[in-house]
C-alpha cells in the first residue's frame, strides 16, 4: 500500500514524535517503506521567512519589497535555523552536515536577492515580477532545511531514505510544477525506500503565485495524484473535530471519523483547512481517499475523507465559522422584479477580485458576507455610485456542517438554541443540497454561539 503523507510545522518541531508516530521507528512490526513524506518548513519559519499569517507581522520578504533591512533578517533566521538543527542532535542529526546545508541554502538566497535587488534599482524591469520571483526563493528554504534533516536523521537510524529536493534551488530548467514532480519521482524506488520531499516546489507558473500559503498542500496533492496513492494522509497536530477544542475544550469535542471531500470545501470556505480545496479537488477526481491524523495521537485513526460519504445518521458533523467577516447590503426600492439586480453586484465584487462567503436575498435587498480584509474604500464606493444604499457591518458567520444533515427539523433547532441564549440571527443561508446551515450573527456572540451550538448538536447528539 504506497501512502503520500503531509507532515505540518508543528509536528516537525517534535520530531520525536515523528519519528515514533509517524515513521513507526523503531517498531519494526509498524515501520514500513512505500511511502512519501512531504514535509512543511518547522513551525514559524515560513512566517519568519514571508511574513506572520495571523499577525500580518513583516517577514524578511516583506522587508525585501520594502528595501529595509532584509540581510540581517537573514543572518537571524540561520541563527534560528542552526539552534532547531542542535535540538535534534540527540535524535542523530548529524549537526555539521545539516549546519553546512542550510548555511549554503542560505549564503545563495542572500545572492539571489541581492542581485534581484540591483535589477529593481536599475529601473529596466517590472518590480512585481521580481518581487514574487524572491517571494518564490524565500518560500523554498524553510521545506528544504526540515527535508534535508528528516532524511539524515532516518539515514543515522539506519532507515533508507532519499531526499526529494522539489524546490529546484540549482536547477536552471524552465520546468512547471507537474513536470517537476514527475521527472522528480522517475528514478525513484518508493517501495524501498522512504521518500522524503519538500512541501515547496519550484515551477515555471510559481506555486506561490497560484495557492499561496497553501503550496505544501498542493505539492502533496499533486504527488499522491502522480504516483496514483492507495491513500493521502495528513498529520496535524490535532483531529478533525466537531468545533475548536480551543474554544469549547477538548472535552467537549468528538472526533468526525468519517465525512467527504464535500463537508472539507464547506470548511474551507470560511477558513476551516482540513485541506486546501484546490488540493482536494485532484484526490477526489481520482477517487484517492483522504485521512487526517493526529501526530500526538497515533492509535487513532482519525478522519477518513472519500468522495462518496454520506452518514447513515442524519447530524450536524462540525460547528465552525468566522469572526472575521462582515455583512455587506445593498438596498434599492426598484430592485423587486428586475432582472440581473443581482448580477450588476456580482460584476462589482468580481472587478475587485473578491469572492462571497454567503448570500441571502429578499425583493429589495441583497446581503452578502465577504472576508473583513476584501472591504476597502473603493468597493464600497463603488456599490454607492450604483445603489441607493449600502451597508457594511462587522459580523460572524456560524456554519452547521454534515454529510447529511436533512433531517427535519434541524433548522429550527439550531435557531432555538442561539435565540435560547439569547443570540439573535441576521441573516440566513441553506442550498437545497443541505451539507450547510449558515448563520449570521453579531460578531461578539461568536464564541458563545460555537460553544452552544456544539454542546447542543454536536457533543449530545443532533
């Protein structure tokens, strides 16, 4: 059985537990090869590398574009980079090798950007083309540094392992992502072997200008697509839970043994990544079965996520949503009846690139929630040159998820319970598909409202 696995940031920091839950050394009865770990950079480098995915926080990237100082940036993350590389020397890195490789890495990237920085000053070219090309550079560093240690420390226990190098840090072929990673994988034995790859992958498109944060994803997607996977796996360093275990407790959470790829775009699309669902997407269409684990709780099985899934139970799954958004309306008394209302909004949103979480409508108004980070002063100035009046308001979104949640009376249940607590709801959504309730509710309720909502219809039972 060829399994692909994701390893997170989190787990890599305790790559202890790695090497005991994941890789299975040394319980020989459970260590096997056929198998490609894809690993992400260690937990906070890649904020420290582009910038703070919560904080928004200036990462040496955004000091590069900002022409600040991005060299002693540098010189800091080797520092940092060297001190995780010492933690590891009890687990057999071997400490000279690893420090050489990454100081190697690490002297090129500062080259790279530095003449990246004189072409810019030259004037002769379009910055923004430069600037995603070292965003691309950068990116890669931090999946290459945890690869290149996860292969060495199972070479020192004696595993055989072989490092993927994806990022094509000093390779000049013009290749895309695809190409890379089939070519990557030609001369390769997965069954002998554990294949050890970075989460970053070089491509003449650029994976960060496609996905983002979310290129690790893609680049396992795309591999357990290419070597045709028995099953996709991603370690986290938690489950797939019925709501936030840091809102409502562990205690209170149930583990979703089994769901579909469905219910992970329902999630995805308020924030919620059990996976990306660009990388979900080619694992559904091929039919490859997708489980998440727990790295720090390997007896579980965790969540099990195929196409054709659908509970045998009608219940809500997962409580989850958003305080980040906000409830954009537009209102015009001449709006009843008139064809493609609607469509003159959606031509607004999609000029400035943004997409709508949600959308509820009555004869003469139309409301729909958007990320708080979309709004700005033109779009909203926009929507007010063509309607009588626009509203903005800063709201949560409350999502009641499930395979099969069809079930009369659902609905009026999760209603009961907000107004029985004393939350009131604005606005809401439901497809005849019925995998998601939504609800919009006032944004300082949002805790509260996941906590009931959970204990109610998820924790007790539906």
């Amino acid at each position: 059985m060829l399994t692909v696995e994701k390893i997170g940031g989190t787990s890599m920091l305790r790559f202890q537990d790695v090497l005991k839950n994941i890789v299975h050394y040394p319980h020989e009865k459970e260590f096997k090869y056929g198998r490609v770990l894809v690993v992400s950079a260690y937990g906070g480098i890649t904020n420290v590398l582009l910038e703070n995915k919560k904080t928004k926080e200036a990462g040496i990237y955004t000091k590069f574009i900002m022409h600040q100082d991005y060299e002693s940036a540098i010189d800091e993350l080797l520092q940092r980079l060297i001190k995780i590389n010492n933690e590891f020397s009890d687990l057999g890195l071997d400490i000279e090798e690893a420090n050489n490789f990454i100081t190697k890495r690490i002297s090129k990237t500062k080259d790279y950007l530095s003449s990246m920085a004189d072409v810019i000053a030259s004037g002769y070219v379009e910055r923004n083309s430069i600037n995603l090309a070292a965003r691309e550079i950068l990116a890669s560093i931090g999946e290459a540094h945890s690869a290149y240690n996860t292969v060495n420390i199972l070479h020192n226990n004696g595993i055989n392992a072989k490092f993927v190098d994806l990022t094509g840090f000093s390779d000049p072929r013009h290749l895309t992502i695809d190409e890379r990673i089939i070519k990557s994988f030609e001369s390769v034995d997965v069954k002998k072997s554990i294949l050890v790859a970075t989460g970053y992958t070089k491509g003449t498109e650029g994976i960060m200008r496609e996905f983002d944060r979310g290129y690790s994803e893609i680049t396992f997607s795309k591999i357990a697509v290419v070597l045709k996977a028995d099953e996709a796996i991603i370690h986290k360093e938690f489950h797939l839970s019925s709501a936030d275990p840091n809102i409502v407790g562990v205690e209170h959470t149930k583990i979703v043994g089994f769901t579909n790829y469905d219910v992970t775009d329902q999630m995805a699309d308020v924030g919620m990544e059990a996976i990306h669902p660009k990388a979900s997407k080619p694992l559904e269409n091929l039919g490859i079965n997708l489980r998440i684990k727990n790295t720090f709780d390997p007896q579980h099985p965790g969540t099990l996520i195929t196409k054709d899934y659908v509970g045998k139970e009608s219940k809500i799954e997962i409580i989850t949503g958003s305080d980040k958004v906000v409830v954009c309306e537009i209102f015009d008394s001449t709006m009843v009846g008139e064809v493609g209302a609607d469509l003159n909004m959606m031509k607004i949103l999609e000029k400035h690139h943004i997409s709508y979480i949600m959308k509820a409508t009555n004869a003469n108004s139309i409301s729909v929630v958007l990320w708080e980070d979309d709004i700005d002063k033109s779009l909203v100035s926009e929507l007010s040159d063509n309607f009588k009046r626009v509203t903005i308001k800063e709201v949560a979104i409350m999502c009641l998820i499930g395979s099969n949640i069809s079930k009369p009376g659902v609905l009026a249940k999760a209603v009961n319970v907000l107004a029985k607590n004393s939350i009131n709801v604005l606005c809401v959504s439901q497809s005849l598909r019925q995998v998601n309730i939504q609800f919009v509710i006032e944004r300082e309720n949002y805790n509260k409202a996941i906590i009931c909502l959970n204990e109610e219809l998820c924790y007790n039972g539906c």
